[in-house]
C-alpha cells in the first residue's frame, strides 16, 4: 500500500499554520451570501471549503477541529456546531449544490476509467505507484470530476502496474531465443554447464 503522504493526494495536514487557515478556509462575501440563498444555515459553509480544499467530502470526524472552529468564528456559530444533515435527502441536495459551485462533476465511473487509462499508459514508463497515482490525480481534475477514495487509486495502481510489468516481460520473453531464456533463468554469468547445454541445443554443431 503507498502512503498518501508520498502522493498528491489532498488531506489535512496534522498541523495547519493560522496562515493556511485565513487562505483555504476564509470564506468570503459571496460564499457566506450563497449560503444564506441556497442553505439553511452557515454551518455547511464548512462543508464547501473543506470540499474545495480536498476535491472531496471528507467525513466529519476527518476535519481538524483548528478548520471546523475557525470556521465556526468567521461565522460566529456556536461552538461544537458541525454540518450535521438531518437526512440522506438533504445531504444528497446541499453536496449538489456544493459541486455546482465549486464547478465539479460526480461521475465516480468516469473518474475510475479516466485515472485507469492514465495509469496503464504510464506505467510502461514508471514503476513508482505515487508517481502514477499523481498522474491520475491530475487528469481527474483536469475533467472537472470528484477525486475517489485514495484507496481507490491505491488499488488501481498497485493491480495495473503488475499488468503491465507481465505484459512488458511476456514481450522480452517472447522475442528471447531458448539460449537468451536459459541463461536467463539460471541467473549465471554464462560459464556453467547450463549454458553450454542451452547453446547445444539452440545452436546444434555443424562439424563433422
């Protein structure tokens, strides 16, 4: 399993600085006017920035309590208050209307075969599973689309790299002469009686 920390992928650091609160989770004139317009409540403003720094919903539990209460003060909430949805309805509703604003789409299906495409193409050149989890994080969001789960870019890298990695020595496997594959498979250097025996018979003498 690669560790999400050696990805791209957005998450809270342990450890947020009062200057990265005041600049990703600020939320300004026109979020706090959309929220009145379109919410019941302030308390979802949470909800949007925390979606517009991580591409996706985090669970509650998940949000540093530093976020949820700088928040809560720019929009003087009372303490403990958490954007809590009443129903499934409502949750399904306001995250609608939380990727219409940040101008993303839901469409885990697209995502997963775009980030699939992205990686068996890269994985003929690169081996490291961050270095094509990275890549399939950028053409996501390229598409305007909702990050998956990071396990499930995890998952995918780890499963087509080896594919890939088979399909790459079942080519040289098959281009190498019974001699090439003798060798290969002993792992020595050429001077043993394998060799010798691999030579003899994919190269029968001619003397005589």
């Amino acid at each position: 399993m690669t560790s999400v920390e050696r990805t791209a992928y957005p998450q809270f650091k342990r450890l947020i600085t009062a200057h990265e609160l005041h600049l990703f989770f600020s939320p300004t004139r026109d979020e706090l006017e959309w929220a009145a317009d379109r919410t019941d409540s302030d308390e979802h403003l949470l909800t949007l920035k925390s979606y517009q720094r991580m591409g996706c919903f985090p669970k509650v539990e998940d949000i540093p309590e530093a976020v949820a209460e700088f928040v809560r003060r720019a929009v003087q909430l009372p303490e403990g208050t958490l954007p809590v949805y009443r129903s499934a309805k409502t949750m399904k509703n306001h995250r609608g209307l939380v990727r219409q604003r940040v101008g993303v789409a839901y469409d885990q299906v697209r995502a997963r075969r775009i980030a699939e495409e992205s990686i068996r193409r890269e994985a003929a050149s690169k081996n490291r599973p961050a270095d094509l989890i990275n890549i399939a994080l950028e053409k996501v969001v390229e598409a305007g689309l909702e990050l998956p789960a990071f396990s499930t870019f995890d998952a995918m890298a780890s499963t087509l790299r080896k594919e890939v990695n088979a399909e790459i020595c079942g080519g040289l496997h098959d281009r190498m002469s019974a001699f090439e594959r003798a060798g290969l498979l002993c792992g020595c250097c050429g001077c043993c009686g394998c060799w010798r025996s691999a030579r003899a018979t994919a190269r029968p003498c001619t003397t005589g």
